[in-house]
C-alpha cells in the first residue's frame, strides 16, 4: 500500500530577546499605535549577536525529535528552508546535520522565502509517498534581524527571528499532508527582494554603502499580491484535495501582517475564532512564520480526528502555496 506522509511531532524556538515596539519608537520615527494598527504586531524577537539559523534550527529540531520518539541517527533527509542561511555555502542543514548527529541523512537547505514551510511539507511529501526515504526532518529557521536596516523605519518593525521544525514519516500517529498546491510568479521579483550579496552584487565597499545587502521591499504592492495569491493557493489546494471552504477546521496564514491575515479569513468566510495567529508576538518570521503557528496550535488546541487545517503562505520570489494537514488514524 502507499505510504502516506504525515507530521508526526512539531517543535519550535524563539529567542529570548523581545524586541517591542515601544523599543522601536527609539530606533526609528514610528508609534506602537501606527505599527498596531498597520500590522497587529507589538512585539517580536531577535536573535542574539552569537546565535544563528543553524543555532536556532537545532533547538527547534530537538524539540520535534525528542516529541516524534525516533533519534536523529534514523533521520534519512534534512530539510532546511531559509533566506537567512548561516553562509551561502555549506548549507545550514549540512551545519545542522553535524550538530544533531544524524549520520545517516542527507541534507539541502531550499529557499521560498516565506513560502519555504509549505514548499517543504510539498518535498517531502513527494520524497515519502515516492517510497524514497521514511524519516524527514524540515526545519524552518530565520534571522532576518541580519538582513534588515534598522535605520529603514518601512521594513525594521516587521520582522523577527525564530525557527521551527517537524518530523515527517511514513506512518504513526499524527497529521497527514492530505495535499499541497504550489506557484512562482519570478516576474515581479523586484518588489520583495535581498538586492546584495548574490554573483550580480557581490559584497563591495560601494554595495554596503549602499545598503543593498538589506531586504527591499515595495509594501503596499507586496500586500495586494499577498492577498489574491494566497486566496487562490488556498482554494486550488481544496479543490485537489476535493473539499470545500467549510470543511476548513483552522486556517494558518502566512504571519506577515494582520490586516492581509483578516483580508484572507473574510474572503474565506472562516470564523475568526478559526484562524490562528502569532503575529502580535512574533512579527514576520518569513519561512518559519506558518510553522511556528503551526506548533502553537498544536501545543493549544485539541485537533479532533478528520479535522482540516489550510496551511497558506506567500513570499519573495514571488512563491505562494497551501497544504492540507488532517489527523491521521493511528
Ligand atoms: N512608522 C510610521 N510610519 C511609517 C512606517 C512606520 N514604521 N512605515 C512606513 N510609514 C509611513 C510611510 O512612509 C508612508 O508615509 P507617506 O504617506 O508620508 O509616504 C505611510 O506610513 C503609509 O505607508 P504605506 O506603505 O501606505 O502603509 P501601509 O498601510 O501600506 O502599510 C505595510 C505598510 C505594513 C508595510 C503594508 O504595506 C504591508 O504589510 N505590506 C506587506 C508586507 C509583507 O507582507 N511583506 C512580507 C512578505 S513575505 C516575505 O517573503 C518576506
């Protein structure tokens, strides 16, 4: 019979530092009532000056595979989604890999951006079902506190630093990855983008004058997009997995912002009370944004058995996609 692929345990890490936005009316010409009322954030966190993807990854693993009941040495495949990675090469799930001692896993870092979550449980669904490995680890983990310009007033009170992770198998009790839907538009990749730093802009005295190893963003169009791409993910993913916008027990958007959260939810005509957010307290942590909610959920809420949660991200690139989790029978 067919494997079906299924998260089996989740884990999260955060790191310790609350950057509020009281803080921020310090470092930029803002308010905590613009920054509330623009984006429903009031706090987010930082990661420390000795603390990185990698670091951060690895406590989330930990957590996932201390829950999950298996070890790392049965771990086949590493997963890392980021746009923060340690180094451009090796990748950080080579560096994660090492430290959580899992001789036996191959592992690649991959970027979506925020969509790198949902673009993951899509590889390894693909991996499992395709008979090719039993025992993934996808993480998602970010410092974007070194990608951003704490000058830039539009971009510094957006984001945060966290990771999360899950382990995937082939069977055991847990939540199936009932279905995924994903999508790229490269076309308008200028309005999101980290201009420095790749083989077009190399790192010169002039590029870091410049500022061009910071995040690049044209809000308001990214907003719009957000919206319209995140709805239509959300809805070609139901319609492959052939259910209807009712049979959505929880919605988990992408948490960039609470005005684009609650543009999706109305779309969807969900009950508020079904959509799980994290932004308040944790901004944007792009790739480990839905994965983060994700372990909250589970870690708050009882899901019953054949209960539906839509999992919808959107990201630079630009990317979108939505994946289907539903209890699985044990
Ligand atoms: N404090 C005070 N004023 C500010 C701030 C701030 N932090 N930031 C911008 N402003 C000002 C602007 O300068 C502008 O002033 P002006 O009219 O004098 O020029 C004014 O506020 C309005 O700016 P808008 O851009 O119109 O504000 P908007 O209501 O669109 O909100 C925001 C901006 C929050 C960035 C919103 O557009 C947004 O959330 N966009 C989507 C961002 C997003 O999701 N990004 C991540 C995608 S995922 C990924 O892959 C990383």
């Amino acid at each position: 019979m067919a494997k079906a692929a299924r998260i089996v345990a989740t884990g999260s890490y955060l790191p310790e530092r609350i950057l509020t936005n009281k803080d921020l009316e310090q470092m930029v010409d803002t308010s905590d009532e613009w920054i509330f009322s623009r984006t429903g954030m009031k706090e987010r966190r930082i990661a420390s000056s000795n603390e990185f993807t990698s670091d951060m990854g690895c406590k989330a693993a930990q957590m996932a595979l201390e829950r999950s009941g298996i070890s790392a040495q049965d771990l086949d495949l590493i997963l890392v989604a980021t746009i923060t990675p340690d180094y451009v090469f090796p990748s950080t799930a080579a560096l994660i890999q090492s430290t959580l001692k899992a001789p036996q896993a191959a592992a690649f870092d991959f970027q979506a951006a925020c969509t790198g979550y949902v673009y993951g449980l899509a590889i390894a669904k693909g991996f499992i079902e395709g008979g090719v490995y039993k025992n993934i680890l996808l993480i998602a983990s970010e410092k974007l506190s070194s990608i951003i310009d704490y000058k830039d007033r539009n971009t510094c009170v957006l984001f945060g630093d966290g990771a999360s992770a899950a382990v995937i198998r082939d069977s055991g009790p847990g939540l199936l990855i009932k279905q995924t839907s994903l999508g790229a538009d490269g076309g308008v990749a200028n309005l999101l983008m980290l201009p420095g730093g790749g083989c077009r802009q190399p790192a010169t005295l002039e590029s870091v004058e410049k500022g061009l190893h910071y995040l690049s963003m044209e809000g308001k169009e990214v907003f719009k997009h957000a919206v319209r791409r995140m709805q239509s993910a959300a809805i070609h993913c139901l319609d492959l997995a052939g259910l209807a916008q009712s049979d959505i027990d929880w919605l988990i958007p992408h948490q960039a912002n609470e005005r684009i959260i609650d543009a999706i939810a109305k779309r969807f005509e969900i009950d508020e009370a079904k959509v799980f957010k994290t932004v308040h307290k944790y901004g944007n942590t792009s790739a480990s944004g839905v994965a983060i909610a994700l372990d909250e959920l589970l870690d708050e809420k009882d899901i019953g058995k054949g209960d539906n949660l839509l999992l919808v991200a959107f990201g630079a690139g630009f990317t979108w996609g939505a994946a289907i989790l539903t209890r699985a029978e044990i």
